[in-house]
C-alpha cells in the first residue's frame, strides 16, 4: 500500500494536467488506455500464476523423487534399481527445466505484447496531439505532453512489478499457506481440565471408531465396533489379532489422535474428552516397532523424552535398558550422531533406545505397539528383560506379534474385525478348543519349529 500511493499519485496528477494544458479527451483517452493495461496485467498475470504454480508443483514432485530415492536406497541396491532411479530423477529435471523454459517465455512475450499495446497507444496520442504545432508555444505542450505520458508510464510499470511479485510470492508459499490453515482433528473443548494426577487406570466403554466420515457405498467400516474393556492400574493387558482387526486403533484413541464417535475411555475416572490433550499424554509412554530417531546424538534423542533430564539419570535409563556399555563402547559415546531416522544403530539397538526413552520419560502408562516383531529370537529375549524392568508398578498395554512375548499378561484381548471376540488369561484362552486364540497360538509354535 505504501509503494502504491505514491504510484497513484503519480499518474492522477499526470491525467489531470493533461486535462488542463490539453482537450479533456487526451485524458479520457489516456485514462482508457491506462484501464486497458492494468486489465491486461491482471489477466497476463493470472495465466503466468497458472504456468508458475504446474512449475513448482514439478519442482516438488522432483525434490520429493530425490528424497525417497535416498531414504530408500538400499532397496534400489536390492533390485539393481540405480539406472531406473536415475531415469526418473532425469525424466522429472527434464519436465522442470521443460516448464522452466516455458514460463519465461511466456512472461518475455506476453510482456513485449503487453508494453506494444500501451506504446502504440502512447504513438498514437502523441501524433494526435502534435498536428497543427509549428510555434513554439506547441513544441513546449509536446515536450509537456512527453514528460506526463513518461510519468504515466512509470507508476503502470512499478504497478506491474509489484502485483506480478506478490503474485509470485504467493504462488511459491501455496503450500506452506495452505499447512498454517490446517486445523487439528481433535481439540481440548474449552471446559477441558488438566490431568493432573493419573495412577494408570484405564478403561474403554463401548467405544466405536471408524476413521471413514463419509462413505460413497454403504455403511462406513468401522475399526472398533463397541468395544470395552478395564485395565486396572499396574496390570499388563495384551491385544492380538490380525491385521486391521483395530489394536493400533485403541492406542491411536488413546493418545488422542482421534475422539471415538460412541463410548467414552476413561483415564484414572476422567473421561479422555474432559482433559487437556498434553495433560493426558504427560502419563503415557510408547515404545513402537518402528523407533524414529532425529539426525543428531543419542544423547539428544535420549533427552527428546525428557529434555530436563540430567546426564546421570540417560546413563541410569541406558543401564536399566541394557544399553550403555555399547554406547560406550562408540567412539563418540552419548554424542555419537545417529544418522537419518537412526539409520547408523540396529534394530536392537534403536529398540532399546526407545526403552530407555520410555524409562525417561517414567509415565505410569506404557504402550508396546509391536516393540520386538522386527527383531531376531536372541535380541527379542534380551529386550524383553529390559521391558519387564520397565513394565515394573506401571500399566502396560501390549500389541503383540508373537504370542510368546505375552503369556504372563495379567489379560488377553483378541480382536477380530473391530470386535473383542474373546479375553482371559493365556492359559485361560488356550482351554477354549477351537477358539481363535488357540489356533493363533498352534500357528505361533508351528511357525516357531520351522524357523
């Protein structure tokens, strides 16, 4: 606004004095013509808007293609894939480049046919004006009449320049825009109250949650079908089942990722919906099968849990998660950098870096979604010593993929199809003959001879 008014001013004192040295008609005229060229630069930049904006979303799309090919290239190394990548990075730096070329060709001729029209309008003016001027009293008007077109014309141009750059600037922040306009699935409500005290009683009523809002054809699926279930503070309950049967669907409700759309879980007799979100997830630690880590130390990724947390009390949780004599053992120590996504440990190693997170962080709730599928018999049965450490006068919920891993949970809840289908302790569901449970755990030590 501030660059414009000045612009403006500009030109209006420009039609104005035309209007008094010259016919009224020379303004009307030159006020038209000044119409028509802001009316082609609205319309001219919108079209370059469009050729702007296909030429960042394939900037995107190849800054995306390079990304994934480096998060995953061993599974290039795997399928002898290199050529194919390179092909496909080429293909899309050639479309960029193609679109690239593209749009500054159409702003160089789209401009050019742009200031023709607005110099032929000013030619024609000046011819008109300079018939029948031979003293000179009139040569004087005709440079008077130059001098004002010439100051016309500046604030058209400036006018151009800054409507085309925000034009631009918008067009290269769409997206981050449209991220800032993005708004959480779930709030607090504004009655919400802090948790502040929580002992590790949880427990599901009739809860139902289907992550489809609106479906085309048919009844939504639902991931939990009215599903209820208590664990009482210190037990460990374990939830099997197959895949897409909801296990991940119960920690996702409890974490507050989602509210379900029937029933209510209740944390330590509050209702998850009448407390704060961060108060609720303050209590409650994950150790998930896939630990992400940041590309930085282990030492920041340890005190990610817990960033008040003294050096001493890392070493005490590495020590209880059977990992500090390795990290020791690195060069670097605790700042040993872990690489991208953690890439420079193993499995095992990462795993119990999420435990020794998790003993951080010292919640009375812990969540196992899976903690050890991805591990091999040995590290699974020494990770497991670590977990029963931490599992110690703490609620523990478990997502379990080998059922040998929960025969001691205080509870067993099988999922089938968004439903609990059966409960009980192992050695409870295993006297059901032909229950699912039963059969689950016949395939477990089929598989396990095998192996």
């Amino acid at each position: 606004m501030f660059h414009l008014a000045p612009l403006l001013a500009d030109a209006v004192i420009a039609i104005v004095s035309l209007a008094v040295h010259f016919d009224a008609n020379y303004s009307i005229f030159l006020a038209m013509l000044s119409s028509t060229y802001i009316y082609l630069s609205l319309k001219i930049s919108k079209m370059i808007t469009d050729k702007r904006r296909k030429f960042n979303d394939a900037k995107a799309k190849r800054s995306a293609l390079k990304n994934e090919s480096l998060e995953s290239y061993e599974t290039i190394q795997h399928f002898n894939a290199n050529q194919y990548e390179l092909d496909r990075y080429s293909n899309a730096t050639v479309q960029v480049q193609t679109l690239e070329g593209a749009l500054v060709t159409f702003v160089k001729l789209l401009g050019f046919f742009k200031n023709t029209f607005y110099k032929l309008g000013f030619l024609c003016l000046c011819l008109s004006a300079s018939s029948g001027l031979t003293d000179q009293r009139g040569f004087g008007r005709m440079i008077f009449l130059f001098t004002s077109l010439e100051k016309l014309q500046q604030p058209l141009e400036h006018f151009n320049l800054i409507y085309n750059s925000i034009r631009s600037t918008l067009v290269d922040s769409e997206k981050l825009l449209a991220l800032f306009q993005l708004r959480p699935n779930v709030t607090d409500q504004p009655t919400a109250v802090p948790l502040d005290v929580c002992n590790g009683s949880i427990e599901f009523r009739n809860v139902s949650f289907s992550y489809e809002n609106r479906p085309e054809n048919g009844p939504k699926r639902l991931a939990l079908d009215n599903i209820s279930f208590h664990c009482k503070p210190g037990e460990k309950i374990a939830i099997v089942g197959e895949s897409g049967s909801g296990k991940s669907t119960v920690f996702n409700l409890l974490y507050r990722f989602y509210n379900p759309q029937n029933g209510s879980i209740v944390v330590d007799r509050q209702d998850s919906q009448e407390v704060t979100i961060d108060s609720l997830r303050k209590y409650i630690s994950i150790v998930a099968q896939d630990t992400f880590l940041f590309h930085d130390t282990l030492m920041f990724n340890l005190k990610y849990a817990n960033p008040d947390a003294t050096d001493d009390a890392v070493y005490e949780a590495c020590r209880v998660a059977g990992i500090h004599e390795q990290i020791l053992g690195f060069p670097d120590k605790y700042d040993t950098q872990v690489g991208h996504r953690g890439m420079r440990l193993s499995g095992g190693e990462k795993q119990r870096v999420a435990i020794a997170r998790a003993f951080l962080k010292d919640t009375p709730i812990i969540l196992l979604d899976e903690a050890t599928a991805s591990l091999d018999s040995n590290t699974e049965t020494q990770l497991l010593s670590s977990l029963n450490s931490l599992f110690a006068n703490r609620t523990v919920i478990i997502i379990a993929h080998r059922l040998s891993t929960i025969t001691t949970a205080d509870q067993i809840l099988v999922f089938h199809e968004g439903r609990i289908v059966e409960r009980g302790t192992h050695h409870q569901l295993l006297n059901r003959e032909g229950g699912r449970y039963t059969n689950m755990w016949l395939q477990h030590i089929r598989d396990g001879f095998k192996s």
